[in-house]
C-alpha cells in the first residue's frame, strides 16, 4: 500500500472505490491502480465477464476485496438498482471514478441521433447522477474523492465530434466548479482528460479516422493515464492532462480565437 500522504480516504471496511466503464481501458488500469494503494474496488459495466476476470485478477494480485455490478448506468433505472446493490452488499463508496462512456466522429447529421442522445446520457447525465448520489454522504463523512474522466476534447470546439466534444467540456466544466464548490468539505474532485488513447474507445470508424491524423507523440498509454489520474485526485488537483504535447494542446484550444479554430478544422478535417 502507498504510504506517502493522500488525499484519498484510507482503505477500510466496507469502504469501496466504484469505478465505471470499468471493463476496458482506462477503466481497467484506474481500477488496478486503486487496488495497488489497497482499496477494495467495486467494478461496474455491462459486461460482466469481462469485469468477473478483472476481480479475480485484482484479487489475486493485490489481496483486496473486489465486487461486481453489471449495470448500464445510462439507464436512471440502473443506476436505482446499482444503489440497491450497494447497500446489499454494506458498501459505502468513498471513491467515485466517473469513466463510462463513449465517442462517434462523423458529421452531426449524418449520425445516429438515438446514439449521440445515448452518448449524452452516459457521458454527461450519468456522472451527475453519480455524483449526486454519492457526493453529499462523502461531504457528510467529511472525506471523500471523485474522479471523472473527461478529455481533452472538452477544451475545445472540434469539426465532425459535436456531440463528443458537447458532453466533455460538460464533464470538466461541472467538475471545476464541483472541485471549487467542495473545497474544505474534505472531498476532492479532480478532471482526468486524455487526449488520444489506444484503447475500445477507438473502435468507431469515425473517431478512428479524426484519431490518426494525430501525432504519435500525442499518445499516451493507459496505464501511464490511469496513474497519472489517481495521483492528480491524491494531490487534490482539479485538472489532470497526461502529456507535454496534450497539454499545449488544451492550452491552444482553450485560447485560441474560436472563428480561427474552426476554419482551421474544416480546412484539415474531411468532407
């Protein structure tokens, strides 16, 4: 277990870190990291086998205890069911990590709108909902950590990801203020955004297709970006951006003049 000071809330009984989107990528790696400091974890996607043999590795290599919850927490009624659970079990979650979701590339218009309203559920709607179940009892308790993952996306308007990038800058924003409005409560909330990841996520032609005009040096592998999450909520940071390159990125999206970003990406992105 680390022992350098932190401001996560000690392992404990019944204390549980509840990851998302946890049965792939950063989910996966977020997951092994927390184990590795001696949390129990609680896993929750969809796919349950995935997340049964993820348990029975963190188990395995780090003597934790490790639950899983299948659950689409798009769906409120799911997210219901996965409070049920919870208290089933006599979990009390003191880590919140806000991973799911997912990402389209392609032209607004010429995308399925049942999945781009889909998207806005998982990826904006459920970490409020998240956070809005957990949150107030960590600030009762008066210790507590959220991690939610964003992107780099969010920092900036992008051609062919409107909804992508709609949904991610909802993510940063409401956990900047969240990080602002909690300060002294003894809960933390800290913003991971990638930037390009090799990981499922990458699976949608469309965003693959945005995704390799991107310079490898841009890229950063997800262990490196789980890591890198969970030391910058340990340290009570509001923002975490793994990569020198990301970095000055986010910085240039943020800054630059809109009008000028966006005849930058119609003239690079495709028709």
């Amino acid at each position: 277990m680390n022992k350098r000071k932190t401001s996560l809330p000690s392992p404990a009984p019944g204390s549980t870190a509840l990851v998302t989107g946890a049965s792939s990528g950063i989910g996966v790696e977020i997951a092994r990291s927390l184990a590795r400091r001696g949390h129990a974890i609680t896993l929750v996607a969809r796919r349950k086998e995935r997340l049964e043999r993820l348990a029975s590795d963190l188990r395995a290599q780090h003597g934790v205890r490790v639950d899983v919850i299948a659950a689409d927490i798009a769906d409120p009624s799911a997210r219901e069911r996965l409070l049920t659970e919870l208290d089933e079990l006599g979990l009390t979650v003191e880590i919140l990590v806000n991973n799911a979701g997912y990402g389209t590339g392609g032209r607004f218009v010429k995308l399925p709108l049942d999945k781009e309203i889909g998207m806005v559920r998982i990826n904006s709607e459920a970490v409020v909902a998240l956070c809005g179940a957990f949150v107030p009892d960590m600030v009762a308790r008066g210790r507590g950590a959220v991690l939610n993952v964003a992107s780099t996306i969010g920092f900036q308007p992008l051609l062919n990801e409107a909804t992508y990038c709609a949904t991610k800058a909802f993510s940063l924003t409401f956990t900047e203020a969240l990080h602002g409005e909690l300060k002294g409560t003894g809960v933390t909330v800290t913003a991971l955004c990638p930037g390009p990841v090799n990981t499922e996520f990458m699976d949608d032609p469309g965003v693959q297709e945005g995704a390799s005009m991107l310079p490898k040096p841009m890229w950063v592998d997800a262990s490196v970006v789980a890591e890198k999450g969970v030391r910058g909520l340990e340290r009570r940071r509001r923002v975490v951006v793994p990569g020198v390159l990301n970095r000055i990125g986010t910085w240039l999206g943020r800054h630059t003049n809109r009008r000028l970003l966006l005849a930058t990406h119609r003239a690079l992105s495709p028709v």
